[in-house]
C-alpha cells in the first residue's frame, strides 16, 4: 500500500520490534505509549523510518504524531481516516481524540469538536454538540431544589450503594444517579443499571441515568479501569472531574456530589481526592459518606464478588438487597459468579 | 428506505470528501466543509440528489468535505449508503 510514497503499516497492536520503534518515535514528539492500544498505523519512508502514527483504545484515537521533517503534507489527514474507518469497521461510531491543545485546529479540520481542555491535554469528540445535546436530554423534574449527584459503577448492587444512595436523597431534593455505561466489570452495564434501578424505585426524588461515554470512562477516564496500585498517584481523572462540573453539573444545577468513603481502591480514593481540590472551584461540595457496616467489615461490591467466588451466598444475602440476590442466584449471576471463581484461582 | 446501520466512505484528504451514515429518525443533512461559504448550497444539492435516486427517507449524513468535486461527492455518498445495507 502506498500513500504519497509512503507504506502503510498497522498493528493490532505492535510488538516486539515495531512496538519498540513506535514507542521511541512517540517520545520525539513528547507523547508517551498507552499500553492499552489495541490498534495502530503507521506511515513509513522507503527506509522503514516512521513518519507519522496514530493508535486506536477502543473508541478512543490518542497518540496521533507526525515527524517534524514531513509536516504539511496533510499525513495527519491519512492517519486519522484509516483509524476511523477502522473503528467503525468495529461497530464504534461515538469517537473521542485525545491530543494536545495546540492541535485544536487540526483536528477541527478533521471533523473533531473540543470538549474540554486542561493545561495539557485536550479532549475532542466526532459529534457536533455530542456532550451538550446528551446532558440537554437527561431526564429531571421540573423544582430541582437542591440537586446532588452520585456516580457509581455498582458491580453489583449491594445494601452498601443503597445507604449511599438513600442518605444523599435524604439530604437533597433531587438526586441524579449515574451508573456507569463503560463495559469493563465482570456484570455486564445492563444488569448492573437494572439490578440499581430495580433496588432504588421506591426512592421518589432518585434520578437514575446512564453515564454514557462522558463520565468515568475509558475516554475520559483510562486509568480507572486499571486498578493498578503503582498507577493511582497519576491517574488522570482532572478531565473526568471536569467534564462532570462543566457539563453535567452546570445543566442539572448539581451543588452536591456524594460518594462513599474509600478504604479499598487506591485508584478511586486518589479520584476522591482529586474532586475534594477541583470540586469547590465550581460551587460543588464534595459530602464524603462512612460505608455502610454490616457486623465487622464495610460492605462492598468487591467483598459480594469475592463472596461469590468462594460460594458464600448466606454471607452475601445479608449485604445484597434481595433484588440484587436474586439476580446471583439465576443461571445468569452463577455464570458470573463461575467466572469468578476462575479468576481467583489464576491469582 | 432508511438507513439501517453506519457507515463511512472516502478519506480526509485534500480534493476528496469523508462521508459517515447513521442511522436516525428523520432526514438530516450535515455539511462541513473548506469551501462552505462558496459552495454549501451546491454541496447539498449533490448529496439530496443521490438521497432522492436512491430513495433514503431517514438517517443523519454528516458530510466533511476538503474541496471535492460534485461526482466525488455523489460517488461517496452513494458507496456509504450502500455499506449501511440501504440498497434493499
């Protein structure tokens, strides 16, 4: 294949060799590696050189960069089409770009629209007005009050995520609750949004929704579904807090944002930390709420999930509300629960 | 006939067009290009025209064009709607 004397190379993704080469190409341009690239192109000289890149995570184009010598030629064009074509080969049509914000009018150039920006990294998606007609859309009543906000992944529901939910909605008079969409969690997004939706309808003033692509995603968001210790120092959650304040918050007249306390999870409690300092810029205060304890442990969907493992299902029923309990107790949650336990025993 | 499914066609690249089709419930007819200002009114008329031969009702298709001639633009429009399964 030839593109204006130039091959085309692709990977799903690189290695070895290849891999090594892209990764020091990328640090020329100041870009580093994501190791959760699932595919890559490459444009390459006559002598094998790389001369321009761009990577594919999932819906999700990053680590796009062009040789200083071969600027202009409109590469970035090539690249950025061939990575589209290919997600949407894959069935993703909502696409976010991950660059720096000096290339806002490059990419804008490519059909890309700016989301959001912090000093260093700038997020764009291919709809016109995406974010802003997703959040118009969100369902809420017409006196608002007092509006809080919970954004949990609930994996699964447990009598922990029920006390949370119950005691922010007892302290605003509209509560949003934002499930995560993102299809990383060992239950898969629509159990997980019904078995909530199931455990919360008897609370009036519970707004439940579907965080969608724009919270705590792998666009927004790619660390978070890492969970690797050595990671959370870093982990590059100012965009996701951003989004919410700037979007959701704004929209809905969110004042509140409650989560529960994190003893667990590096990662989330780094998040925690992160939105008690960027919180307060905008109006919102972050209301931290004690875990829920049943005997001597704190419940969590992680203890359910190791529970679930072990076969402990009397443990279980006594921190699952009975919906979520039933649900295990189906061919469906036992699959899950196999799966589990297969897990446990490669640890 | 609607438009079932999404689809793209064409590159970024200069004197060519990036076609993408989607799936929606009336009639939508994006237009973004480096000649809007010129040429958008004539833009539209190509990409109504292949609409109307090939009979789409439905569906959102969002044009990027860098400068492409009308048969570009027609041809493009065409192969994207016939990769979103809207030839039956």
């Amino acid at each position: 294949m030839d593109f204006n004397g130039f091959y085309e190379e692709f990977g799903e993704p690189f290695s070895g060799r290849k891999r090594r080469k892209l990764i020091e190409f990328l640090q020329k341009a100041e870009l580093d590696y994501d190791e959760q690239i699932e595919y890559s192109v490459n444009l390459v000289d006559g002598d094998g050189e790389i001369v321009a890149t761009g990577s594919l995570h999932q819906n999700v184009l990053k680590c796009i960069a062009v040789s200083e010598k071969q600027q202009g030629l409109g590469l970035s064009a090539r690249i950025v089409t061939l990575l589209m074509n290919h997600a949407m080969e894959k069935g993703r049509d909502h696409l976010f770009l991950f660059t720096k914000p000096k290339n806002l009018l490059m990419f804008s150039d490519l059909g890309f629209y700016k989301i959001i920006q912090t000093k260093d990294v700038l997020l764009m998606e291919n709809r016109k007005n995406g974010i802003q007609s997703y959040v118009h859309a969100l369902s809420r009543p017409q006196q608002a009050g007092t509006v809080g906000a919970i954004v949990a992944n609930c994996n699964p529901f447990t009598l922990g995520h029920r006390y949370l939910v119950e005691q922010a909605a007892s302290r605003c008079d509209t509560l949003h609750l934002f499930v995560l969409s993102e299809d990383k969690s060992v239950f898969p997004a629509e159990v997980r949004y019904e078995l909530v939706r199931e455990g919360v309808q008897d609370l009036k003033n519970v707004f439940l929704h579907h965080s969608s692509d724009y919270l705590i995603s792998s666009a927004v968001f790619p660390t978070y579904f890492i969970k690797d210790k050595s990671k959370a120092a870093d982990a590059n959650c100012e965009l996701d807090i951003r989004i919410f304040c700037e979007f959701f918050a704004k929209e809905l007249g969110i004042t509140k944002r409650f989560v529960g306390s994190e003893p667990f999870c590096p990662v989330t409690n780094a998040y925690n930390q992160a939105m008690k300092r960027l919180l307060p810029d905008y109006g919102i205060e972050l209301v931290e709420l004690p875990r829920k304890e049943s005997g001597e442990t704190a419940i969590s969907a992680s203890l359910v999930r190791k529970w679930m493992a072990e076969g402990n299902y009397d443990g279980i029923r006594t921190i699952v509300p009975e919906t979520t309990f039933a649900y295990l107790c189906s061919t469906q949650g036992r699959m899950i629960a196999q799966k589990l336990a297969e897990q446990e025993k490669k640890a | 006939m609607k438009i079932t499914a999404n689809a793209v066609a064409g590159t970024l690249e200069s004197s060519d067009v990036y076609v993408k089709v989607e799936p929606c419930d009336t009639l939508e007819i994006e237009i973004e290009s480096v000649v809007y200002n010129q040429f958008a009114d004539d833009i539209k008329a190509s990409v109504k025209e292949v609409l109307d031969e090939l009979g789409v009702e439905s569906g959102r298709i969002s044009i990027n064009d860098k400068g492409a001639i009308d048969c570009v633009i027609q041809a493009r429009v065409e192969t994207a709607i016939k990769r979103a399964g809207g030839n039956k």
